[in-house]
C-alpha cells in the first residue's frame, strides 16, 4: 500500500487543552515536591475517563518548590496557544486543598459576567477540578495532609492574548487556561460558539443593553463608527448568527444590532442561521425573485441570475433603482425576530466590501 498524499489526506489531529497541560504539569511538579522524582511525562485522567500521557519538557526544584512544563499541541487546530511551554509552579502548604495563582502569561479577570469572579486568575473551573482531583488523589496516596499553591503560566502569553477575545472580555495580562474535555478538536465550532457566549454575558454583566453582532472586522468597524459603540459590546460572531440570536433567549438585550456582509446576510435573509459556505450557499436566483417582488423588470432578473457573485447583484439592482439592501436586511430581521424574544430590538446593516452601508431595516 502506498503512502498517503495530498489527494488522499489523512484525518486531522485532536490536541491537548492547555487544561490538560495544566493539569499534567502540576501533578508532575507536585510529584517531586512529595517523592523527590523528577518525571519526564505525566498521566492524567480527562472529565470523561481517558487516561492520555503528556511529555514534559522539563521537571525540576525550584526554591522551596518545584515546576515542570510541556509543549501545548493542539493537534491540527489552528490554536493560538499551539507549541507555547505550558508550566506550572508548585508549593506545599500545610492547609489543605489547593489554591490557584495567575502566573506569566496568564490573565487575571477584571469584569464581571464570566464563569469566575473579579481578581481571580483566568483558570476555568473545568482544569481547576482536573488538578484538584489530581493532587487530592497524589496527597491521599503519599499520605500527605497538606495543600498546595499552584502557578500557573505560559511562556509568551501575554502577546498570545492579544490575539483572542480575552482583551475584549476583560481577561487581562495573559491568556486563559480552558477545556472542559481535556481534547482539542480541530477547528471546533463549539469553542467558538462559546466565546460568542460569553461575549454577550460580559456585555450584559457590565451594563451594556445595545449589542453588535458582526460577522468580521468591517462591520465591527462599520458599528463602531455608527453607534461609538465599545469592543465589550461588538460581538464577533463569524458565521454563527445562530449562536447569538439563540442565546439572546436565555440572555436578552434590550437592542441587537446585526451586520455583516451582503452575501453573509442573504443567507440568513434566507433563513440560515449558519452563514458558512460549508452549510449555506448564497443564492443568486432567489435575490432576483425577491428584486422582482419590488418591480425588478425581467431583464434585470435574468442579469442577477446569472451575475458573479452577490456583490454583482447587488450593484445591478442599485443601477436599476431596486433598493436589494434593504430588501435583504428586511428578510434577514424577520428571520432573526423569529428567534429572539419579543423585548429585543432588533436591527440589521449591511455592508460591501468597503465597509459602506448598503441596506439596512428596523
């Protein structure tokens, strides 16, 4: 059997959280703290059973304590955090349980609306129960009856951070220390969503009842200059219209503005609330029906069927005086109105690909 090629890819590769790597490393370091053995690789136990083993780059005393490190991967994600030194320090304390530290290149929370409180470092509660139950269960075999004090830090965070939402919700000084599988899967959609999540409830937690949802950096700009709206209250759903029309249930505002890009929102004026290519396609015929439902003459019609692209058809129907902006904004705010409670206002702005308004509806 011959070898893969391109033609034949080979099934992407699952990574580690740096919640796993947390976790790894503290057992490590805590482990030569209470045994006096370095290790050049820790098993760990995932949230749902797997038990996965993570090299260390390095274990070793320091001080009165200890610290060890691994190399994040990410598998075949395109993860910010892949291939940066994940570590943690370790000290033993005479009270028990253990207590977190945001080390280099790991934020503190300063805002509300997140899953931990204000002053406390950015590890999410998922890795902290994973190194808790590892420690506790180092402690319990070795006989020890203390506690413990955990760093955690990642080599290069800070500048990392400024490459995720974490700026913008209010995690300031480094990166946050995630996973609630222990796994990465590659280009996860769930994460995603998530962060979309929690971009509302920080908005909502301090204070901000006018949101954007955008679908990327134009139309966030485009709602910045409109609205002087700040960076907590853009949120940059990407193709996910879905996720933030939905959470809004749960979670309601008293006014969602929506913008995006022409062809982006013809397809939720279609009623596709996932406005990614793989799952949605921009539909040229039905952009002329909706035109001919406004006057557009049969010439106009056939000239939009067969244009290039939306943008295309877009700029035929202005030549021709058919407002197809506005007419898609307008199907788009019913689609999103179908979803969303009754006490959000909604609206909706699209843009060309210069960033102007080409249609709007309230």
């Amino acid at each position: 059997m011959r070898d893969e090629t391109p033609e034949q890819p080979a099934p992407l590769r699952s990574g580690y959280t740096t919640g796993s790597c947390a976790t790894a490393t503290s057992l490590a370091a805590a482990r030569l703290l209470l045994t006096g053995m370095a290790s050049d690789a820790a098993e760990i136990v995932l949230p749902k059973g797997q038990r996965v083993t993570l090299a260390l780059t390095f274990c070793r005393t320091s001080g009165d304590g200890a610290q060890a490190g691994t190399v994040k991967d990410a598998g075949d994600d395109p993860d910010v955090t892949h291939g940066a030194v994940v570590f943690a320090r370790v000290k033993l304390r005479a009270q028990p349980g253990v207590a977190f530290h945001a080390g280099p290149g790991v934020g503190t929370v300063t805002r509300a609306g997140l899953t931990l409180p204000v002053g406390e470092p950015a590890i999410n509660p998922v890795p902290r129960r994973m190194m808790i139950e590892h420690l506790t269960a180092l402690a319990a075999e070795h006989g020890y009856a203390g506690g413990f004090e955990v760093t955690i830090g990642v080599e290069g965070g800070e500048a990392l951070a400024l490459k995720t939402m974490n700026p913008r919700l209010g995690i300031v000084g480094g990166l946050s220390i995630l996973g609630t599988t222990g796994i990465v899967r590659p280009f996860s959609c769930s994460a995603y969503i998530a962060s979309i999540h929690q971009g509302i409830d920080v908005a909502r937690a301090n204070g901000y009842t006018h949101i954007a949802a955008c679908t990327g950096n134009a139309s966030e700009d485009a709602m910045r200059e409109l609205y002087r709206l700040p960076d907590i209250a853009l949120i940059e759903m990407g193709d996910f219209a879905g996720a933030v029309l939905k959470h809004l249930r749960r979670a309601p505002v008293e006014k969602l503005s929506l913008c995006g890009g022409f062809g982006k929102l013809s397809k939720l004026a279609a009623g596709h609330l996932d406005l990614h290519s793989r799952h949605s396609s921009i539909d040229l015929s039905q952009l002329a029906d909706w035109a001919a439902a406004r006057g557009a003459a049969p010439a106009l019609q056939q000239a939009m069927r067969g244009a290039n692209t939306s943008q295309q058809a877009l700029a035929l129907a202005h030549d021709a005086g058919v407002p197809l902006g506005d007419i898609v904004c307008a199907r788009a705010l019913d689609v999103a109105r179908e979803v969303v409670p009754d006490e959000v206002g909604v609206e909706v702005f699209a843009i060309d690909r210069a960033g102007h308004f080409v249609g709007t509806a309230r």
